[in-house]
C-alpha cells in the first residue's frame, strides 16, 4: 500500500544534499566575514594610530608657530630700505630682546682681517657706486632733467606773469570805470 503522503527517497537524499551544502557555504562565509572583520579592525586601529601621531606633530607645528608669532610680536621690526627684496634695518634701540647670547672670541689676527675685508668692501662698493654716478651716461641724463626743468619753470614763470598782467589791467579797467561812474 502506498500513502499519497509518502516522499520519494531522491527528493529526501536532494534535500539533505542541499542543507549540507547550505550549512557548509554558511559556515565559509561566516569564516570569511570573520576574516574580513578583524582585517578591517586592523586596518581601523592602525588609522587611528596614524591619526594620533598627526594630532601629535599638527600640535607641535602650531606651538612652534604660535612661538614664532611670539617672538615676531615681542620683536617687530621697522624695515629701512627694501632693495631686492631684503630688509634693511637700522637699530632695535628700544625693543624688547630674548635671551642674549654672548658673542664668540675671535683672536686678534682674524678680527684685524675681517675688519680689513669689511672696509675694503665698503670702499669697494663707494667707489663703484661713484664710478655709476659719474659715469658719462647719468651726467647726460642729469643734464637734460636738468634743462627739462628749467625750461618748465620758465613756461609757468611766463603764464603766472601773463595771468599777473591780465589781472592787473583789468583792476585798472575796473577802477577807471568805477572813476567815471562816479564823476558823471
């Protein structure tokens, strides 16, 4: 006798086939996840890490630029001159300094040669600098400024006499009207 409820032997083997599957294709991804998991923990703590050491050296790039800023402010400087981008100063007389170091000795023969070299050096750039001036080049320049300017206060010079007479003749004008109104 057979049972319209009976399940036929393949489809029971099928099935059991198929759950073992699932259990084993469960058990490689829960594996997997698992991997994946403590890669990615991994990859966070070493973010994290390197986020902390950047905390770490951005903190002391700002202390070491708010203490520049510091001494810039206790120190400001006047420039004198500005030639090539360089600034001059003259004197800090009166400014606030930080911590004087004392200078190095220097012996005597190497102080008498470093003074020589500087006023050698200084000569040097006078005499160049004179040599520039009186070069035959700035002499013409100069003397045609020169005669450029002259002839400019010579042309107001002429004007401011011209606009002089001008006024002149017509207050005369204007009194000999005011001369005749006044007699007729």
């Amino acid at each position: 006798m057979t049972s319209d409820l009976a399940v036929p032997t393949w489809l029971v083997v099928v099935t059991l086939v198929a759950v073992a599957a699932l259990v084993v294709a469960a058990y490689r991804l829960s594996r997997s996840v698992r991997q994946a998991r403590s890669h990615t923990e991994a990859l966070l703590a070493a973010a994290a890490h390197d986020a902390d050491a950047l905390r770490e050296q951005l903190a002391a790039i700002e202390a070491e630029l708010q203490a520049r800023q510091e001494v810039a402010l206790r120190r400001e400087r006047t420039p004198v001159a500005v030639v090539d981008d360089r600034e001059y100063v003259i004197t800090d007389l009166g400014q606030e300094h930080g911590p004087r170091v004392p200078a190095r000795v220097v012996p005597a023969p190497m102080f008498a040669d470093i003074v020589l070299r500087e006023s050698v050096i200084k000569t040097a750039a006078l005499a160049a600098g004179l040599r520039r001036a009186l070069s035959p080049e700035v002499r013409n320049r100069i003397r045609f400024e020169m005669r450029r300017e002259v002839k400019r206060s010579r042309k107001e010079r002429r004007l401011m006499l011209k606009a002089a007479r001008r006024d002149l003749e017509s207050r005369q004008r204007a009194s000999l009207r005011a001369d005749l109104e006044v007699s007729s």
